[in-house]
C-alpha cells in the first residue's frame, strides 16, 4: 500500500489534499501538513481531519508553484492526482523537490499520458471535456516533469496501463 512507504514519526507534506481521502491513512505519528489552493476542499480536508483526532494535521491553503516553506523541510511529499490540474506543474514540481530534505522520498500517484497512441485517442477525446469542465488535462507529460524538475525515479508501478502510474522518487 501507498503509506506504508511512510515509516512514523517524519514531517510530510501532501499537495492537493482535496477532501481529504488520504487523511485516514496516515499514522499518528507523521507529522502531515496538507495543502490545498481551492477553499471549499480544504473544508472538506478539515471536515474529515475531525473525524480522526489523534492524527498530528495541519491544513493550509497554498499553490504547490509557491510553498511558503523553508528548502529541505520536508521528509516526505505525497501527491496524488495533483499534476493533472495545475496551471504551471513544472513549477510545482520544483518547489516540492525544492522543500524536500536531501534524503527525502516523493510518492507521486498520477495519471498520464500514454506511451501508446491508441491509449492517447481517448485520453484527448476525454481531456477536450475535462480540461474546459474541471481542468484537468489527461494528456500530461506528468513522467518527463518529474525528472525536469530534478527528481529520480527510484520506484515505477503501473497500475493502470501506462497512463496510471505510481512512482517513488528521490533527488537527483
């Protein structure tokens, strides 16, 4: 499972908590500060945070592309199914490498686009609809920015063809 990549006890920042899905997830002992740029999913996020008090959550508003926080922060960094939807995701990409310690992990669970032009078809037949509706493009190049953004992907698990993936990643 996703979290049990996460030992207790370190500092972890997930960007995108929209409702808060993963809060029930975390151990007790992480620290988690959970960032959201939309107000309305940030009052979802505290909402659930109340149901599981003995969890250490602090919930902020914030872009990922301007973290009010210093370099090397941060143990860890989760996103997921973030980098679909924001606006400049190279730059968000870099202020997470950027807050991340130097021996910290990333765990990216996204979609992207596909290897495949078959698999492409419907994936820009879908993202004419989703980008003008929600914006939220499945046709990004959401792998080559993770490693333009200076990071290694240390762990690659395809969980829906190639257009889901989890990857777990460190600095370069």
């Amino acid at each position: 499972m996703l979290f049990n990549l996460i030992p207790a006890g370190p500092s972890l920042l997930e960007v995108g908590v929209g409702t808060g899905k993963n809060i029930p997830y975390y151990g007790k002992d992480v620290n988690v500060t959970a960032i959201d740029f939309s107000k309305g999913m940030l009052y979802r996020a505290r909402e659930k945070a109340k149901a599981h008090p003995e969890k250490k959550i602090s919930l902020l508003q914030m872009d990922v592309a301007n973290l009010e926080f210093p370099d090397g922060y941060f143990d860890f960094v989760v996103s997921t199914f973030v980098f679909c939807t924001v606006p400049d995701p190279l730059a968000g990409l870099k202020e997470i490498n950027r807050v991340l310690k130097p021996d910290g992990k990333t765990i990216f669970l996204e979609h992207m686009k596909s290897a495949s032009w078959y698999n492409n078809l419907l994936l820009y037949a879908m993202s004419s609809m989703s980008i003008p509706l929600i914006g939220t493009s499945m046709v990004r190049k959401t792998k080559q920015n993770i490693k333009e953004s200076g990071f290694q992907i240390v762990e690659e698990k395809n969980l829906f063809s190639d257009i889901v993936k989890l990857m777990v990643c460190s600095k370069k």
